[in-house]
C-alpha cells in the first residue's frame, strides 16, 4: 500500500467522483431519457450538469450530447492518470493504485 499526502488524496478524490459521476450518467442514459423520473438519474444529470459546463468548452461540437459524459468522464481520467503523476512526482501503474479505488478494492477483497 503507498502511503499518499492528504492533500493528494483529497484532490484525488474529488476528480475521481467526478469522473465516476460522468461515467455514471452515461452508462444510465444508454437506457434512461435524461428527464427521468428514476432518483438515480436525476441525480447524475443534477450532479454532473456543472461538470458537463466545465469540459464542454473544450468538447469538440462533434460529438453527440448522449456521448458528452463520457468525454467528460475521460477528461477527468486523463487528469488523474496523467497529469497529476507527472506535475506531483507519483507513478501509477493501473487504476486500481489510485487512492479511491484502491480502498475500494481492498473493501471488497
């Protein structure tokens, strides 16, 4: 187990939710309109929607409204994959050594 600054963790945590959150919205508008009445989609879209804000300025204009969470959701794994090891000094081999995901994992093991 790496041991990570506090600091890194929480801003770790806070891009890693976001990232799950866009994703999150995606997988359920494959099946689900955004204005559905199930608790778990309005909650993604209401959730998601100041994310959605953040990365559409650098969204190309081609890609579809349904795929724009998954873009973003991507966005949010570039940041935590590549950029935050490469200006914070820390390797990461998969994403299950991410902080968030690796408590996650251990939960379940």
């Amino acid at each position: 187990m790496i041991y990570w600054p506090v600091g890194l963790i929480l801003l770790d945590s806070a891009v890693a939710v976001a990232m799950w959150i866009c994703i999150g919205r995606f997988l359920l508008a494959i099946g689900l309109p955004d204005q559905s009445p199930f608790f778990a989609m309005r909650w993604l879209v209401q959730a998601s929607a100041p994310l959605m804000k953040l990365t559409n300025r650098i969204c190309p204009h081609q890609i579809t409204e349904k795929l724009r969470p998954l873009y973003a959701g991507f966005v949010f794994l570039v940041i935590r994959f590549y950029l935050f090891p490469l200006s914070l000094g820390y390797e990461v081999a998969g994403l299950g050594d991410f902080p968030l995901e690796n408590t996650i994992l251990s939960l379940i093991q």
